[in-house]
C-alpha cells in the first residue's frame, strides 16, 4: 500500500534575477531542494512539464527519487513537491520546493481518502452519501506513506457518519486530522415541496389579467 517512486530528474543552475527568465524561457523551472539531512539547501532547476504533472495535490504524498542528475548532492535523494508557486496572470509554476526526506524518520503528509463500497442506506434506504472530509492528515515512517486510506461505507445506513475516530489504519499510521472531524454521513434526500393551488379571486374582484370576465 505504499508509493511507486517515480523517478524525476534536475539540473544545476546560478541565481539571478536575469538567469530566472532565461531557464523559465527554456521552461525550466528554479527550484530549491531542502530537508533535515542535507548540510544546505540545495539550488537547481525542474523541467516545467514534470511540476505540471507531478506539482498537483494529487500527487502531495507520492515520494519521487532523484535520477540522471547534474546535481552530485541531489543524486539518490527521496524528495516531495513541498510547494508550487505560480504566477498569478498565467498560471504557470515560477518556483518550486521540493522536501528531502529522511527515509529513516517519520513525516506528517496528507493522503487521500477514497470511500469503498455502496452503503445500505444508498442502496435500500434512498438516501445520499455526502463526503465532508477528503485529505486525512497522517504521521508515518517516510518510506511507507500509503496511496490513500479506504474507508468502506457499505455498513452505513439513513443518518449513519463516519468520524476520523473511526478508522481502521494501517499499522504505523497515525491520523494527525481531529478525531472528532465527520468524513461521510448518509443523507435523507431532500423532499420536495408541492406546488400550492393558486387561490381563487374573491367574487367580485377582478379576474386576472388575459381572463374575459365572467358574465352574470
């Protein structure tokens, strides 16, 4: 239940305001590498396809290793995209964090929740699922971060929730989101008002625009 490490690759650079427009030309993106391990950060540069496809939320708990690159420090080295910056007119990434993990400690990640099953109260009972609660806040050992966490509805029935309190976790996963937080519930549906008869003219008014008058 553990990521695939894909393999991404980066570049050495210089700062400046001047060498930022050329790699951004180039669309290569700046980038810093930091982490607990590393004696300084370290200054490199990201083709702007992979932040594209791999700078999203879904991806914020994937773990990727450094491959083929110019950077000697940066070869090897488990990293997350920690964070994207974007320029607010184009929406194109500018700058991008990436977190070296110490793949011997633990980290604090948000992964996913995926709802399993159709529940009772759905299939029998006419109600509909309404899930509050998307991303769970988890501490791990950095090197078994899970995809996401199941969490299985089929026993809920009308009016059933689901609380962070109740979850089944895998074994060294610490949910770090309040337990009190609701992650689904099953819903009456909503009754639909029926439409009032319009109220008939008291006699003597008027009828109502477009109606000939009724003859006595």
């Amino acid at each position: 239940m553990t990521n695939d490490q894909i393999s991404i690759s980066v570049k050495s650079r210089m700062t400046g305001k001047g060498i930022s427009k050329a790699n951004r030309k180039e669309k290569m993106i700046p980038a810093v590498i930091y982490g607990p391990k590393l004696k300084a950060n370290i200054n490199c540069k990201i083709d702007q396809l992979t932040v594209e496809r791999f700078g999203t939320a879904k991806h914020e708990s994937t773990v990727f290793v450094i491959g083929d690159s110019e950077v000697k420090e940066a070869q090897s080295l488990r990293v997350l995209f920690k964070n994207v910056a974007y320029e607010p007119s184009t929406n194109k990434p500018m700058h991008v964090d990436l977190y070296a993990l110490d793949m011997t400690g633990s980290i604090r990640v948000p992964v996913e929740i995926k709802l399993m099953g159709t529940s009772i109260g759905v299939k029998e009972q006419g109600g509909l699922i309404n899930q509050t609660l998307r991303e769970l806040e988890i501490e791990c050992a950095a090197n078994s971060i899970p995809d996401h966490i199941e969490v299985d509805v089929s026993e809920m029935n009308l009016n059933d929730s689901l609380h962070v309190s109740d979850l089944k976790l895998p074994s060294g996963v610490k949910a770090m989101t309040a337990p009190e937080r609701t992650i689904v519930t099953v819903n009456a549906p909503k009754e639909e008002k029926a439409e009032e008869p319009a109220a008939a003219a008291p006699e003597g008014e008027a009828a109502p625009a477009g109606e000939a008058p009724k003859e006595g």
